[in-house]
C-alpha cells in the first residue's frame, strides 16, 4: 500500500470512495463535503491523503486546520472525513491513512488534532473525549462523546477552555 498527497486528477475516484463508503444515505452529503475541502484545499491548508493498491486509490482522509480561541497560533487540526472503499475494510487501509497523517502533522509541529467519529475506532490512535473536553466543538453535537482529541504535543494551553473553529467547508451544522 502506498500513501501520497491528493491530486486534482484524483477527485472522481476520491468521491467515489467516500460515495462506496457511506452508501446512498450519507453518501452523496460526505462526497459534497470532500469536494468542497478539496476545492479550498489551498487557501485552507488541508491536507488530503489517498492510499493506494497497484495504482487504484482504495482510501482517503482529509485534516483540515482548526484555529482555537485562546491560543490562535496553535498548530490544531480536524480529521474529517476518512473513508475506505468497502472491498477493502478491515484490511488496515482506515488505520494506516490515520496514522499516516499523523505522522505528517507531527512533523509539522501540530499540537493537537480532533475528530468527531466512534470512540470504539479512533481510541486506538489515542483520540480521547478527555482531551476534548476543554476545547468546545463548533456547533452542538448530536454525538457529544465523538468528539476526541489526540495531543501530539505536550503544552500547558491545551488545558485552556477554547472554542474550536472550522476551516468553511466544516462550517455547516448539519455536519455535526
């Protein structure tokens, strides 16, 4: 399995990853969603990564930038959304993007990087609801114990009662 930065040439098969992934229901709002980021993926910093098997993207994950109230220079982002093409779930594809981009943003001296999903899933990259406890999600959750967060970084300001606030495409209260 290879990983890679994400390319224009790559959204239709991106889309239909995350179409394949959450089915005709949530389907057609999470590839909007994608197609959205991935339009501002430049002047909003994200960073999209796509796995691949012999050449066909088989999975693919956005962390979008967050700014956090008290302490706007913080380096903080969001993982949203993740997806993988059904035929090849539980095979590692989800966890190894996740802990691909992970790495990256470490490299880039993020402190802390939030996720609103299953806690049954994500607890195993270390995403915590205790974390999140001090940093308020933009909109009211229907979830509220999906919402996580992983330190990358030791600091104190992590400890700070915060608003978080999304990059535009993350802005609409029906995502939450």
């Amino acid at each position: 399995m290879k990983f890679r930065l994400s390319n224009t040439e790559d959204l239709q098969r991106i889309l239909q990853v995350h179409f394949n992934a959450f089915g005709e229901e949530e389907g057609p709002t999470i590839s909007r969603l994608v197609t959205s980021l991935l339009q501002n993926q430049i002047s909003e910093c994200n960073l999209s990564i796509v796995a691949e098997i012999e050449k066909l993207i088989v999975g693919h994950v956005v962390f979008s930038p967050v700014c956090l109230s008290t302490t706007p220079n913080m380096k903080a982002f969001i993982l949203s959304p993740l997806a993988t093409d059904p035929k090849f779930q539980r095979k590692r594809v989800g966890t190894e993007l996740v802990e691909y981009g992970i790495n990256l943003l470490r490299q880039q001296h993020v402190k802390v990087v939030f996720v609103y999903g299953d806690p049954a899933y994500y607890s195993g990259f270390g995403f915590k609801v205790e974390i999140a406890a001090n940093f308020e999600p933009p909109y009211t959750l229907e979830y509220p114990h999906g919402w996580q967060a992983i330190a990358l970084e030791n600091d104190n300001s992590l400890k700070l009662l915060t608003q978080v606030q999304c990059v535009e495409s993350l802005s609409k209260p029906g995502l939450w």
